[in-house]
C-alpha cells in the first residue's frame, strides 16, 4: 500500500495511536480507514466492500445502518444531551435501561451501576469485590481468581484479570492479588484418554487446589466469560461450569460472568449465562447492549452486594465511586432502543435460526488441512490453525494474522488472535451472507495453507 501524503492514512500514522497494533509496522503500512457501513458490510476509504465477519469486535449486532439506533440518539441529543448520575442525580434514559435489564437479567438481580466499556465494568466490579468484602468485616478476603486465556479488558485491574502474555508484558500486570488458574480448552489441556467430564473435573480440582494454597479466608471472587471468545473462542467442557460453581459455593467465593461478548443473544440464549448454567453474583455487560452504536456498559449485582454497599457508604457518607459518563442519557437511549430492537426483530429466534447453518460451515472448514480444531456456539466460532492437526504453529510466525489479512483481501474483516482465526459476524447475518462469508474464509485459508508451504512452514 502507498502512502499518499496528507491522505486519511498519512494523517493517521501522524497523530493516532492505534489500541492492540504493531505501532512499527503502522508506520510503513498505515490503517485501513473505513468510511462506511450497510448491514453486514461496512466500506473502505477506497470503496471497497467487506463482509465484517467480527461484527467490529465481538459487537454490532445489528450491523452498521441501523436508523432506529441513530434516530434514537438525535431524539435524545434534542431533548437531554448529558447529565451526570453523582449524588443523587438521575435521567429518564438511565432508569429505564436500569429498570429493563434488571427484568431481563437471567438471574434475580438488584441493582446496575453504568460505565463505558467492559474494561470499566469488570474493573468496577473488582472495586465492588473489595468494597463488598471490607463492609463485611473481612478485609484479608480480596484475592481475585480469572483463568489462563481469559479477556476481561485493559484497565490496571481487569487487564490484570485477563490472562493473556500481551496484556500483561511490560505494563508491570497482573497486580498482587491477581491469580490464574487453567484454561479449560479440552482438545489443549486434556490428557491422554481423558473425557471431557473428567477434564472439567480436573479443572474444578486445580481451582480447589489454588483456593487451599491461598487461603479460603483470602480469596474473594472467580471471573468468567460463558464463552472465552478473545482467548480464542473456547467453549467449556460438558459439566465444567457446575463442578466449578461447587467449589466456588464450598469457600464463598463470588461468581463474577462476563458476559460482555456473550450477553445479547450471541450464544443462542439472550446470555451466555442461561447456555451454561452460571449462577453469578454479579455480570457484566457491554458491546452489545447498544449493539456498539455508542460506548455504554453495565454491571448487575445482586441484592447482598447491594445491601453491603449501602451499610458501607452510610457509614462513609458517600459511595465514592463513579464516572463523569455513567449512564449517560444518549448512550442509555441508544441501549434501549438496542434492546427494542432484538425484541421487536426477534433477534434470539433470527440467531436460533441461522446458527446451525454457520456452526454445519465451521465444522466444515474443520476438514481443511490448516484447520486443527474448529469450535463454537450459536454465532460465535474460532478455526485454530495448525501445520498438521496436532501440533502449533511458532507463535512469532503469526500465522493467524496472516490467515485474517488473507480474508481482508477476500472481502472480509475479522481477527487473527493467538493461533486463532475469529468469526463473530453480526446477529443480523442471513443464511445466504453466512454462505458467502464463510466461502471467503476458505479462500482465505486455502491462500494461507500456500504462504505456510512455500515458507517451509507445513507439508
């Protein structure tokens, strides 16, 4: 690609810090600049079309030209632009979004606190976890346990909970406190002979293990996304969530579900909560909750969390924790009309429809020759790539990068994360666009299965 000079791309190396970028690389090789967007597809600087097979990231669920959503926000911007939630303060749109999810909430729930992604809402609630255990007279019970391959955001705190090298090297992550425990990816981490059930066993049993060496008395709270999508789409083994769920009730230890990818229908339920049968004490939300129209998040909690922080911030005078745009009334209102949306589209029934079509491709594309394992649910899979269905490809080779630049050149925008290649398309997607994006896929790996043999990389 040329760089012409004071181009959209020119301009960008210039003065934009891109997020999860080779900022080398940037640049000599500039952004793609996207100007445009109609359903499914969205349209480059230059006018050509993609199929985005990552719905952005993880996120517009209803594509990218949904009036309903714009008209909603100039409604709002007309009438409230901005108000604040601090001390007492309150706008239409925040309360009925509270009042919404709370009635949708997969289970009883009491309150929702607004943030503005889903690094905010996890990072919130591992405040709460401290808050929550220091009202209740156990200040030593603040250690905080996520898995290996986890995603739970950037900030200082939920960055530390995610369990991914990049997020984490040379940012001085994870903090004290912060604990991991085992990915539970069967087809990776079982042994020989090993049953998915005896494997989710195992890994209850390592969760044990970590809580004794700890201290039951210092561990607080277990994070968990229903689906670990960021980490490459890995779906838990048969019986993994409630042989976990066991050991965190036998040491009172909180549940916290991440649902910021899987909430809304992504996993063929409207949370990834009610696919795998979590009971948490709190969740969290984001992405689709607008379907990525504006920056919005939640964090639901449950009402013995909510009655500490109420004891705790009388005694203190003030719950002393918030931000400027919690609940802001645009994002709120965007949120609900998002959520009118899945409602009055039939959404659930429209994924529970044409997840089987794109789940019967994904278990196709798992016969090509690059493909180790291909897995996934509802409308969310990962193709993880191998020089020969056993062993992995070195890490520095970055080969599931290049199988997503392959697919950019085919007319399709996703993500090569790990040894992974994503596809997470938005929930709108008809049978016939999960054809053609799923015959692009192929092309893609067909092309990158020819760059692997010519640079020695596999047979």
């Amino acid at each position: 690609m040329t760089i012409r000079p004071n181009s959209l791309e020119a301009r960008d190396i210039a003065y934009h810090l891109h997020p999860y970028t080779n900022a080398a690389k940037h640049q000599t090789e500039g952004p793609l600049v996207l100007t445009g967007g109609e359903g499914v597809y969205v349209t480059d600087a230059s006018g050509q079309r993609y199929i985005e097979g990552l719905a952005g990231l993880f996120s517009a669920a209803l594509g990218f030209s949904e009036h309903r959503l714009a008209e909603a926000a100039y409604r709002q911007m007309k009438t409230m632009p901005f108000y604040h939630a601090f001390g007492h303060k309150a706008t239409e749109p925040g309360i009925a979004l509270a009042e919404r999810l709370i009635a949708m909430a997969p289970v009883p729930m009491s309150k929702v606190f607004f943030a503005n992604s889903g690094s905010e809402a996890n990072d919130t609630a591992v405040k709460l976890i401290w808050y929550y255990n220091n009202a209740l007279g156990r200040p030593q019970k603040k250690k905080i346990i996520s898995r290996l391959r986890g995603y739970h955001g950037v900030t200082v705190a939920s960055g530390s909970l995610t369990g991914l090298p990049y997020a984490h090297r040379d940012f001085d992550l994870p903090l004290p406190g912060i604990l991991h425990t085992l990915c539970p990816h069967y087809r990776r981490h079982a042994e020989p002979g090993e049953s998915e059930e005896a494997f989710a066993t195992r890994c209850a049993d390592e969760l044990e293990a970590l809580i004794l060496r700890e201290g039951p008395e210092t561990v607080a709270a277990f994070f968990a996304e229903p689906v670990m999508v960021s980490g490459g789409v890995v779906v838990p083994p048969k019986t993994y969530f409630e042989k976990i769920q066991a050991v965190l009730k036998k040491y009172d230890v909180l549940l916290v579900a991440d649902e910021v990818i899987c909430g809304f229908a992504r996993t063929g339920n409207m949370f990834g909560t009610e696919t795998y049968g979590l009971k948490p004490d709190m969740i969290t939300l984001a992405k689709q909750l607008s379907a990525s129209y504006l920056p919005i998040s939640a964090l639901m909690i449950s009402e013995k969390i909510y009655a500490a922080i109420v004891a705790e911030s009388e005694k203190i005078g003030t719950f002393g924790h918030g931000y400027t745009y919690s609940g802001h009334p645009v994002a709120a209102a965007v949120a609900l009309e998002a959520l009118r949306i899945y409602e009055d589209d039939n959404i659930l029934d429209h994924v529970r429809a044409v997840a089987p079509r794109f789940q019967a491709h994904v278990a196709r594309l798992g016969n090509h020759p690059l493909v180790s394992e291909a897995r996934g649910v509802g409308l969310v899979a990962g193709l993880e790539l191998s020089p020969d269905k056993k062993t992995a490809f070195d890490p520095s080779l970055l080969v599931a990068s290049q199988a997503a630049r392959f697919a950019q050149n085919h007319g399709v925008i996703t993500r090569g994360m790990n040894d992974t290649l994503s596809l997470c398309p938005p929930l709108i997607i008809s049978e016939a666009e999960i054809d053609e994006l799923m015959q692009r896929i192929e092309r893609a790996l067909d092309d990158t299965r020819d760059w692997a043999r010519n640079a020695g990389l596999m047979a």
